[in-house]
C-alpha cells in the first residue's frame, strides 16, 4: 500500500507540472506590462509615455490577471492533460467539459436548496463566481480533484469501442458519458463535505500564519528536503495557488495564493506596498546565493589534482541555479555522497525565508536572476525590498560556504573532488564520449543507446517520461540500471524507488527524452 501510495504521488507530481509551469510565464508578462507602465522608467525613458506603449503595458498586465482568478479550470485541463497516459487532447478537452458541468450542476444545487447567499454579500461567505456562474469557493482545489477524477476515467474507458451503431459513443464520448452523472453526483457531495474542508483549510492558512518564522521554516525545509523524491511540488504548490497562502481583494477580484497575490499587485500601480502573505515566495534565495557559497566550499576543498575538472563540474551547474532556478545539477553533486550537507542546505533555505520575513522583504526570484529582475526592480524598493533580498542573499552565501568547508573537511566527506583515489571524477558532459567529428544524429543516437544499455536495454524499459528536469522511467528490472554509466551520459544524479527510476538531466531533458524516444522507436504521445 505504501509503495502504491507512492508511486501515486509521484504520478500526481509530475502532471502537477503541466499547468504550475505556465503561471510563471503569466508572471513574466505581467511583469513586462509592469516595466511598460512604470513611472519612474518613464521618466528616463520618455518613448514610454506614448500613450500606445502604456496601454500595450496595461494590456499585458491587465489580460494576464485573468488566469490568476481562473486557475481552477487551468489545473482541472493542465492536470488531466499531465495524468493521461495517452489521447492527451482529448483528454484536455473532456476536462473543460466536466468542469463547465460541475459549475453549473453545484450553482443549480445550491439554489435549489436555497443555500445561494446574495452577489453583494458573496466576500467572507464561502462562496465565489467561477466563469460567471456563483457556487462554493473551491479555488485551485476544484481543478485538481476534477483533473484527477477526469485522467481516471479517461485512462479507464478511452481506448473501449463498441460495434455497429453504438461505435459513435466509443472512446472519448463513452468516457464524457460516465464523467456526466459522476461529476453532477460529485457536485452535490461536495456542496456539502466542502464548507467544513474550507474551514479546515483556513485554519491552517491561520495556524501557520500564527506559528509565524516556525511555520516559514518548516515550509522552507521540506520545499528542499523532499527534492530527491519529487514530491517537494506537493509542498509549495498549495500556498501559491490556494488559500493557504492568502487570500486577497484586488481590483475587485478575489486573489488566492501567495504567488498570484503578488503577481495581481505587480500589475496594479496603485499599490504602494505588497501584502504580506501567510507565506511569500523566497525560494529563490538560496538558488541564487546559498547553493554558490556551497559550490565555492566543495571547490576549495577538492584535491588539487582534481580542482580542475570539479571547476568544469560547478560552474555550469551554480550558473543554472543563479540564471533558470534549477537546482538539481548542483545538489545532486552532493546528496548521494554528503546527504548530511542536504540536510543542512534545506535547514538553511528554512532560515533564509524566516531571515526574509523578519526583515518584511517581499521579493521574489523562484525561477533564478532573470526572473528576480523582471519582477522585483520595476516595482521599486518600497514594494519589494529587494536590495535587503540581495544582502541577505551575500550572507547566506557566506553561511553556507562558512558551514560547507567546515563539515567537508571535518567529517571528510565525500564531495566532487574528494573521492578516492581509484574512483574517476566525471564531468557530465556529452563531449566526453561523442566525437566532434560524428553528426548531429549519429551523436544522439550514441547518446540514447549508452542510455538505454544503462538502463538495462530495450526490453527492460516499460515506460518513458519527462518533468522539468528528471527523465522519469518505469523499469522492469531496476539492478540492471548502471548509475555510474548513466551520469557518463550527462546525469546529476539517479533517484531509484521500487520500478520507477528518475535520472536528473536538467534543463535539457525534453532533448533527452526526444532521443531516447526516437531511438526506442516510439511515436506520438
């Protein structure tokens, strides 16, 4: 039970990533409709007070918002899209379907029932509109529970076919069909199991705001200590995007989320100062500057016949974490071999965040530098605070390298660098297996065969998957994986947990997983 339990979120994950990595492309426009509509820019820059150049910016800020107070459809399509293991379209478009029958099925109930409070009184009452049509404040969680129970029905029944005249009502409609009474039953269930789960949700939106720097902390340490398993989305997704990370009035719309809390005041210039949220989004902190401090310790204590080729190692993985926000490359370099470096790196990205709500910083940088420059400079000191962001950045770097170089020497752990004599430092990159003299498609097929034989050929791949940066398998025989071959091939690191085996390539895995794909003759979805 466990392990199914497992794999289950695993599952649940990695489909979170079809609509979590769309908002913050939400964001980044709604940030440059933000720097088209600054003031201050203005001022030095005085093509920007053409009235076409501010109302395009009030235009992208302004359109963009939308999303923000219709996640709840986004996750339901996103998620069913993610979960369904193929006709993922239509998989998608049976989801908006459900979701329209839902809204409307649970607005009819509760009418009919008499439980509809007025439109003027809506705001505290637990109820909100959804696409126009008023029925219980579900937010994000709407979308997830119908995303979910739609990819199940649809993994189920899309591939069942009838015979004759029934064939029409084959496949995709058959599993509309089933969705039908499923959904009108679900919303008439949940217009009643849901206001207890609102409160129940409130309450611990209330009892971490009231457990303050403790509750921040142990949200900043499980975002970073359940990374090996995949499952650290699990943590932060609900604050940014459900009530549990505030909830808001802007502009005359409900706001739910700390992430789309602040995305809706960036886009609104009247606000002189952003709210403080249950708990904002400061995990870019130690992407940017603790994880350096980390990669300068690991540096400096490699034997000096190694320094190198670690330098070769280090350098593009902490300019990943600074510029993109991806981690993984370089925390991979370490937990297999120093796990207790893990823990205290998750300990200090706890504290960072406590660091940044005590001195009432609200800048932001998730996704790396480039991202923390869009949303935070345009908007000025007075609202974010980001100067004290990268002062409190310089001295977490510090801290971690103060730490890092202390415990690696101490205890003699066994960071890149510092591995036996006999063991071979590996660089991770293609080029240390692929002739510059070969093609482009003779070099990716050399890449994907080393990658299937070290995950044990062919025949002992049942299934191939990508997330952001882990290619994620299901292998029939995991002993046969070859974690030393597999990071010859470009590997930070392999994750094995029963038959599912994650191989962290980074940034560049939907390249891998191309490969892989072509070379095992796969097609389509």
């Amino acid at each position: 039970m466990k392990k199914k339990i497992v794999n289950a979120l695993q599952q649940f994950s990695k489909g979170m990533f079809v609509p979590i990595l769309i908002l913050p492309i939400a964001g980044i426009i709604i940030a440059i409709g933000n720097i088209l509509t600054n003031s201050n820019l203005a001022k030095l820059l005085p093509f920007m007070k053409n009235p076409i150049v501010f109302g395009f910016g009030k235009m992208l800020s302004g359109s963009l918002v939308s999303i923000l107070v219709n996640l709840g459809l986004i996750f339901c399509v996103g998620l069913a899209v993610g979960l369904a293991k193929e006709k993922k379209s239509h998989a998608g478009f049976t989801a908006v379907l459900a979701y329209l029958v839902f809204i409307n099925a649970m607005n009819i109930f509760l009418s009919l029932t008499q439980r509809l409070v007025p439109v003027d009184k809506l705001r505290g009452s637990g109820q909100a509109m959804v696409m126009g049509v008023q029925i219980l404040d579900m937010g994000v969680f709407l979308g997830i529970i119908l995303g979910i129970i739609v990819a199940y029905f649809h993994n189920k029944y899309v591939n069942v076919e009838f015979e004759g005249a029934w064939q029409i009502y084959s496949g995709p409609r058959l599993v509309f069909m089933i969705l039908i009474p499923v959904v009108v039953i679900l919303a008439v269930i949940l217009s009643y199991v849901w206001p207890p789960i609102q409160k129940g949700i409130s309450s611990l939106g209330e009892f971490i705001r009231a457990t303050g720097n403790f509750g921040i902390f142990i949200y900043g340490f499980l975002e970073r200590i359940l990374i090996p398993t995949g499952l650290h989305h699990l943590v932060y997704t609900p604050f940014l995007y459900s009530p549990l990370g505030g909830v808001a009035e802007i502009g005359g719309k409900i706001i739910e989320g700390s992430r789309n809390i602040y995305f809706a005041e960036m886009a609104d210039p009247s606000i002189l100062k952003l709210s403080k949220t249950v708990i904002y989004d400061a995990r870019g902190l130690s992407k940017m500057f603790g994880l350096v401090g980390a990669a300068i310790a690991m540096y400096q204590t490699a034997h000096p016949d190694k320094k190198e080729k670690i330098k070769a190692l280090l350098i593009p993985a902490t300019a990943t974490s600074i510029i993109a926000g991806v981690t993984e490359p370089i925390e991979f370099s370490f937990l297999f071999t120093a796990p207790l470096l893990f823990v205290i790196h998750s300990v200090l990205n706890g504290l960072g965040m406590v660091v940044l709500n005590i001195f009432d910083v609200r800048a932001i940088g998730p996704n790396g530098f480039i991202d923390f420059l869009l949303y935070n400079v345009p908007l000025g000191i007075q609202k974010t605070g980001w100067p004290m962001f990268i002062l409190i950045g310089l001295l977490q770097a510090v801290v971690y390298y103060v730490i890092f170089r202390f415990l690696i020497i101490k205890l003699n752990l066994k960071t890149p660098g510092r591995e036996e004599e006999t063991q071979e430092v590996k660089l991770y990159m293609k080029k240390d297996y692929i002739e510059k003299t070969k093609s482009k498609s003779e070099a990716n097929a050399e890449v994907a065969a080393k990658i299937v034989s070290a995950l044990g050929g062919k025949e002992n791949i049942k299934k191939v998957d990508n997330c952001y940066t882990r290619l994620r398998l299901i292998i029939d025989d995991t002993s046969k994986v070859d974690q030393a071959a597999l990071n010859e091939t470009g590997a930070s690191g392999v994750i094995i947990k029963d038959k599912n085996v994650q191989v962290v390539y980074g940034l560049h895995v939907t390249k891998v997983r191309k490969m892989i794909d072509e070379y095992l003759g796969i097609r389509g979805e």
